[in-house]
C-alpha cells in the first residue's frame, strides 16, 4: 500500500499469467452465471518465455462528498477502466465479476474497500493474438485476479491457490487452469465450490508443446457462444458429456501415471477429435479447423504411422492453430519432421537420420508425397515451442 498526495492509500498489484492447453476438453457450462463446467478437464501449463499476460491493478479509493453515490445508497460505484497493449477496451462483466467477488470475501481489507468508491485501473500487457484460440483469456484472468490479491496483500492462508482459482473461473472458465503451473484438472464440483488442483508439477514429465500458428484472424464463434449451442442442439454432445469425457479422464490420468506417452497420444487426439465432432454436430454447424489444420492432422497422423507407435499428438482449441505434444528428448525430430513438412526445410536427409533401421527409402517416399499438398508458407505464420512452466506469478 502507499499512499497518494491526499493520503489516500493506494493498492498496486502486478502479475504474470501464462496460458494453458487442455488435454481434455472443457466444452459446455453447467451454470451460465457461476461458470461452472459439465465435465472436469485436465490441461498443460505452458511457459511464459514467448506468450503470457503481464497486468497492473492499481486500486485508489475516491474521495467521497455528500453528494457521492455511497452515501445516497450506501452502495459502492467503482470506476474501472482497461488498457490492453496501450490501448483502451470496455471492461465487461465478468471482470466486474472478479472484484465484486474479491469484495465480498470477509477480509478485513476486502471489506474495508467494499465500502468505499473505488478507481480501479487495470493495464495489461499481452503477447498473443487475441481470440484466435491461443488461450488469451486464461492467461489474462489469471493474471487479473492475483494481480489484485497482489495488490491487496492477502495473507495466503486466508485465501489460498485454490480460492483464487475460483475467482479465475468467473473470468474465464479456463483460466482458473492456469492459477496452478505443471499438469492440472478442473474439477466440476457443485456450485461455486468449482476449482482448479494441480495433479503434477512442471518438473514432473519433460513434455514439449509445439503451437503451429496458422490463423491470426479473430474467430468467428466465441467459446461461450460455441458451447451453448453445442449444449442446447448436439445429441453426440450429450453422449460425450454422458460417455466419452469421463473414460477419456480416466484414461489419460492412467497414462500420466505411468508416464507412457503412446497412450496419452491417442486419448488427447481422440478428446480433440471428439470435441471437434461435436461442434461439428451442432446446429447451425460449428467448425474451429481449416485446411491447414486438417493438414496437421494428417501430418502427426503419418509420423505416428513412420514411428510405429504415437511420438506425437494434435489438439485444438476452439481455433484452427493446432498443439502438437511430444516428449523433448523427441525435440530434435519433431523439429525436422514439422519443419519439414510445413515447408520450412527443404532436406528430407536432415529428419531421415531419426529413423535409423527403418525403410528408408519407403519412408522418404511416403514423406515426400505428403508434402505435395503441403500449405503454402504464408499459411503458417508462427511456430512456437513451448515446455511445461509454473502458473500465474506476482512480480515483485
Ligand atoms: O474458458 P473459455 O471460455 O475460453 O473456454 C475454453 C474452451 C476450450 O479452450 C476449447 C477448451 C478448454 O478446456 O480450454
């Protein structure tokens, strides 16, 4: 806290969120207003040494006169205002949400400042494209709500990683994901009890994401809109809620616990895949890919095939950029293989060393004909790798 030139305290909080990637979907809202999921789903944290969210919360409570708002009603009229990049954007609800949450929690700092009106700034600086399926809203929620615990100075055993991933909900279903670093579920739970907990930390398996950026478009239907008409019109939809998504869980949490990446491979394709279908089954049709991401399916698809078993896997979120999964002692081949493929390396000689004792030639033959129909360059504007990373941090 410091205080400003009419010694009015003023609350300054700052923090670095990253994004996170599930492996099992979250699709579809069991609550509109809570947001809170029809299904648990399990994600990757990803490092925030290229994208992330950095935000700046800065609290200053207004000096009130009788003719404030507070005292005619005795309800509190806060002025919030957002910049992002340097440029001003409307605050929405859900980020109004996020204080009036913080200011209804029974610590004292809280409620002293429910009581009072409030100017709230918050300055957000992020590196991704927005709303092109790169996860921008779990990160920048995250970051938002423990900049403002940052701010605040709350003692953590008064509101834990746990409580915040509750608040992170609110903003952005996703984003109570990435409050936790490493491997972590969201679990449906009743209610507003709906959390995020941490099953692994970033150390415990040396996974590789590689995020091949193919559109920088905005896309045409938000998340929140895409799962509501899932839910009210795809009848596959209710068989994956019902069916699918809970032995999918099961699967894939068997497979981290034996580290085996052959099976986590197919259960995170098939849980795209599966998500994909339905969007594709509701009414009016929802399609997140394109012919680049199409391509990319293909493309792991075949070196899974070449491999003899799963080196690699896809998912996508609601976008057309697609994540490839990988262990990195892998790292060497991957790269060659997708550099290869997506025309950033003409020399198939190159990634031919990784298949020692194979058919070369055969295997030359069958990769070159892939990538006859491979996207031209323009296509592909980023590839980006990425390994496991801690959640959302206070920067000091
Ligand atoms: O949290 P939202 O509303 O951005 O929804 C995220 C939905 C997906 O990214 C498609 C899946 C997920 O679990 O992150």
């Amino acid at each position: 806290m410091n205080m400003n030139e009419n010694s009015e305290e003023i609350y300054i909080g700052k923090a670095k969120g990253p994004i996170n990637i599930a492996l099992i979907k979250y699709w579809g809202k069991d609550n509109e207003q809570l947001i809170t999921p029809l299904n648990n789903s399990i994600s990757l944290t990803l490092d925030t040494n290229v994208f992330f969210t950095e935000t700046k919360v800065t609290i200053k409570p207004i000096n009130l006169n009788i003719n404030s708002p507070i005292d005619k009603n005795n309800q509190s009229q806060n002025i919030i205002t957002l910049k992002i990049n340097g440029k001003d954007y409307p605050v929405n609800s859900r980020i109004k949400n996020i204080f009036t949450k913080f200011f209804q929690l029974k610590i004292p700092i809280c409620q002293k400042l429910s009581q009072k009106n409030l100017n709230i700034q918050i300055e957000s600086k992020n590196t991704f494209p927005i709303a092109s399926g790169c996860a921008s809203s779990a990160s920048s929620m995250a970051a938002l709500v423990v900049s403002i615990f940052s701010a605040l100075k709350i003692d953590q055993n008064k509101l834990s990683k746990t409580d915040l991933t509750k608040i992170a909900r609110i903003g952005s279903g996703s984003a109570c994901r990435s409050i936790f670093g490493g491997i972590c579920e969201w679990i449906k739970d009743g209610g507003d009890d709906s959390h995020a907990i941490q099953l692994y930390d970033e150390n415990y398996w040396d996974l590789g994401i590689k995020l091949i950026i193919v559109a920088q478009e905005e896309k045409e239907i938000s998340s929140s809109l895409g799962m509501k008409i899932t839910k009210e019109t795809s009848e596959l939809f209710k068989y994956r809620i019902n069916h699918v998504v809970n032995e999918n869980l099961i699967k894939l949490k068997k497979s981290l616990e034996k580290k085996d990446f052959n099976s986590l491979a197919e259960i995170i394709i098939k849980d795209s895949n599966n998500f994909h279908a339905c969007c594709r089954d509701s009414y009016p049709t929802i399609n997140y890919l394109n012919a680049e991401s199409e391509y990319i399916i293909k493309a792991v698809m075949l070196l899974n095939k070449i491999y003899g078993k799963n080196i690699c896997a896809y998912s996508f979120d609601a976008g057309s950029n697609a994540f490839i999964f990988y262990e990195r002692v892998n790292q060497k081949l991957i790269d060659e293989y997708f550099n290869f493929v997506l025309g950033f390396s003409e020399k198939i000689d190159k990634l031919i060393v990784y298949f020692e004792n194979k058919e070369i030639e055969k295997i030359k033959e069958e990769i070159n004909n892939f990538v006859l129909k491979k996207p031209s360059k323009e296509k592909i504007s980023k590839i980006i790798n990425f390994k496991l990373g801690e959640g959302t941090k206070i920067i000091e």
